[in-house]
C-alpha cells in the first residue's frame, strides 16, 4: 500500500473521545485509483501514482484516455505520486482506500493550497502591530520604517513587506488520526488544515514520527484514539 | 454544513438522551472527579436555552440554590453526563427563558404542563421527526 492518499476537504467538527472534546477536520480521502507504477529498473525509485475524483471523458485528452481505458478505470481529476509501504507493490488499476493507508492514532502530514487573501498588508500578512488608533496618530496599519540612511543605503533583501499573501502550498506536519470511517472514505484528522471547503489535499504518513518529539506525539495519540 | 458532517455526527451522540425543551426541569447525574475518586453529583434545575444543532448543540440549566442563581452549560454529549431524567415539563412561550434570571419566588415559577398536554406534545414531536426522516429519504 502506498504511504499516503488523496481527499477532499470537508470542513470542521467536534468529537468526544475518552471524555475529551476534540476539534477535526472532516477529509473524504479517496477511494483512489493505481494509476501508474514506478519502478526502480526502469524509473530509479520505486513509488506509485495515485488518481482521486471523477472527470468527464470528454474533458480528458486523449493521450491520458487512452491510459485510463488500458488499466480498465474512469478518467481521474488529480494524480499525485507516493511512495510505498516497504515490501508491498501495486498494479496499475487497483483500488486503494483509506483505511488500508492510516489506522487511527497515526500521524499524518496534510498538503493543501492555502485560502488566496489577495495583495495584502503587513499587519496581516507578517503579524506586525501596527501603530495606535488614537491619541494623535494619523498613521495606523501601514509599514513604518524600512530601513535605514546612507548606511546601507537599500531596503535589505527579504524584508517583510505588503504583497499577495495566500494560494500557496503549504504542509502541516503531524496531525492526529482521530477516527476512520470506511464505510464513508472518511477520515477525521485532529485540527485544522490549509485550504478551503471543497480543497484537494494530500495526506501522507508524517516525517516526524521518526523523530524524538515525533515518537512521543504518536505514543500519546496512540494511546488516546486506538 | 456539510450533509456528511451531519451524518458523522451521529455516530458521536448518545442516542439515550431524552427529549426536553426550554421550560422542562431536568435532573443531571454528572461524573465528578476528586483527586482520584470520581462520584456522581446531582444539578437539578431549569432549561433555559437550548442552541445549536448536531453535536454543538448546548443546553443551560438553571438553579436557584441558598438564594443565589446558577447556571451551566452543557454540551448536548458531554461526557460528564451520566444521565439526564426530564422531573417536570413547564408551559412557557418563549424559546429563550432569560426573563427568568430576573424573577424571584412564586413569579419565577413554571405552569407544569397537564396530562393531555404531554401526551400532545409527545404526538407533535414525533410526527415533526417522522417527516424531517422522510424528507431526508
């Protein structure tokens, strides 16, 4: 089995586990398909290509029809590669679900494409404070100084300043498995994650857990949602 | 929200919860924990407000205790709960019984509701579920 999966975001909720309240966020992660294969003879890695969501035939070219109609699957939205669980292959059409890839307490990392905010200022897209609203002040949420005088006489490279904030990718690293609802494709994952409702994400299994922080983190989620 | 948030939901509240509304007096067996022990403590009170919907839903009940009022609020599964028995079933006009923090004594009593009454009500609740279930199939 892959070590990851492909989902769709469906917005937040609260469960009680063990007498606790927890906040999560609702993913609809597959059922996705085996695409392609890579292979260490003939690629150099070893990995497997993912496909997740429905697309209407007329809208696929041809070329990936052509793919799609020799593993015997319906065209697919959004393709994404992951790596395998070590000493397990796949072939090319198979289905992959949710709950062969994660089991609960497990920690995962969630990519999704931040909510787009536009050209925007510093105050919130640097966290700076601003300036008072009153006493006087005719100045309230713009930069302030950005530099120096003759000494160095420019503006330092990678200063924080106003620009378009969001639409990016970003990662959350280790978030908590809470539950797993085959029946549904449905993963609950404790927190939030980047994106908007409606937003495709990737989950893969955590970089973390191999670290020492990261092993106590999946101790305790172990043992809270298993 | 999201009809499978809905449905997800389900799976976390406790199906035992008995029907109340605003107006009814409700008596809570709450888990206390003290130090390592755990007991049960009783709140018997009003219900003054119930809000939200699925598994946000909140209720808030209030007592009168040595004269001075209190109120908590619950989460509709609140694991705390151990269980929730309905004592008296009152006839307000209000979903919201706020008028009550200011009333002392007799004024701040509740008209239970008669026999017949229940008994009309319990037909009305069940008919409004039958249909929102037939609606949603």
């Amino acid at each position: 089995m892959p070590k990851g999966i492909i989902g769709k975001k469906i917005g937040m909720t609260r469960v009680f586990v063990n007498g606790k309240a927890v906040p999560v966020t609702v993913i609809q992660a597959g059922p996705c398909y085996v695409v392609g294969v890579r292979t260490e003879e003939k690629d150099g890695y070893e990995a497997v290509q993912l496909g997740f969501g429905e697309k209407k035939e007329k809208n696929t070219p041809k070329p990936m029809l052509s793919i799609f109609k020799k593993i015997g699957i319906k065209p697919v939205k959004i393709i994404r590669e992951f790596k395998l669980k070590e000493g397990e292959t796949l072939e090319p059409g198979q289905e992959v679900k949710v709950e062969q890839v994660f089991e609960k307490g497990d920690l995962v990392d969630v990519t999704g494409k931040s909510k787009g905010r536009g050209f925007t200022s510093v105050m919130k897209r640097w966290d700076f404070a601003g300036f008072p609203k009153s006493h006087g002040h005719r100045y309230h949420r713009a930069v302030g100084s950005i530099g120096c005088r003759t000494e160095p006489g420019r503006v330092w490279k990678t200063k924080r300043m106003a620009g378009h904030y969001g639409n990016e990718t970003i990662t959350v690293l280790g978030l908590e498995v809470v539950d797993i609802i085959p029946e549904k494709n449905v993963i609950l994952v404790k927190g939030s994650v980047p994106g908007s409702v409606n937003s495709v994400l990737t989950l893969r299994s955590s970089v973390i857990a191999d670290r020492r922080k990261g092993k106590l983190k999946l101790q305790k989620s172990k043992a809270m949602y298993v | 929200m999201h009809q499978l948030i809905r449905e997800i939901e389900q799976k976390y509240i406790p199906q035992d919860i008995p029907e109340f509304r605003p107006g009814d007096t409700v008596r809570l067996h709450l888990k206390v924990k003290e130090g390592e022990k755990e007991r049960t403590q009783i709140f018997e009170g009003l219900v003054i407000r119930v809000k939200g919907s699925g598994l946000g839903k909140t209720f808030t009940v209030r007592k009168v205790s040595y004269g001075v009022g209190m109120e908590r609020i619950f989460p509709i599964a609140c694991p705390s709960i151990q269980k929730i028995e309905v004592v008296k079933r009152g006839v307000v006009r209000r979903a919201k019984l706020y008028y009550v923090r200011n009333l002392k004594g007799k004024a701040a009593k509740i008209r239970e509701l008669k026999e017949w009454e229940i008994k009309k009500r319990a037909a009305e609740s069940k008919a409004a579920t039958e249909n929102k279930n037939n609606g949603q199939s």
